[in-house]
C-alpha cells in the first residue's frame, strides 16, 4: 500500500481549541481514511459526550456511561494508530506541545544534517 500522508501533507489539522472534540474529529478522519471503529467491541465513532454518543450497531448494545470516557481515549487512540500506519517514515500524526493536532515531521535535532532543517523549519 502506498503512503497516503507524506511531508507534503505536514500542517496542523486540528487546533487545540477543539479541546476534547478532537478526538471525535480524529476518528472522523480515520473513518474517512477507510478505518472502521466497529471492529472494536462495543465501541463506535465516539462522541466526548455519551449522550450523543453512536453506541448500537446491529442491535449490539454499546458501552455503559461510566465507561464512555476510557472507551473514547482508547478508541481516538486506535484512529490515530490507524493514520500513522498510512504516513511515510519521515512524518507522524499525533499532539504538538501546543496541543494542536496534525502531520508533522520527524526531526532528529542531533542527527548530521544540515544546519537548518527546512521541511519542520528546525
């Protein structure tokens, strides 16, 4: 399979602003990416609030409310495990230390490379 997300994708895809709706947003683009969340049990594309949250499939009863918060971590975390095995090996989605959410370089600040690493502006 060819790399879907490459160094010309890098950028922020999410602002941190977002806060906890993040999450919901990273397992939209993984769905779009082809990811399906039904192949977790009990889980679905998961909404930071359990009310709104998409919990029966097939007549498959969803989670309980006092799990609804591990259940959303675990899952965003597997949306964006699923978009990280679509990148190249130069780049990675995940948090910045600002807290947006996006593609960004793999940089090794002690690597031999020249002095100024124009693709993450190092």
């Amino acid at each position: 399979m060819a790399n879907t997300f490459t160094t010309t994708d890098i950028g922020c895809y999410l602002d941190g602003a977002r806060g906890v709706y993040t999450g919901e947003a990273i397992q939209e683009m993984a769905q779009n990416a082809g990811w399906d969340a039904w192949t977790y049990p009990n889980s679905g594309a998961l909404s930071p609030n359990h009310e709104d949250c998409d919990g029966v499939k097939d007549g498959c009863e969803g989670h309980a409310e006092v799990d609804h918060a591990q259940f959303y971590s675990e899952i965003t975390d597997d949306a964006e495990e699923y978009l990280n095995n679509l990148t190249s090996s130069d780049v990675w989605f995940g948090s910045s230390e600002s807290g947006d959410w996006g593609l960004w370089h793999i940089c090794d600040a002690d690597n031999d490379a020249p002095e100024h690493c124009t693709v993450c502006d190092y």
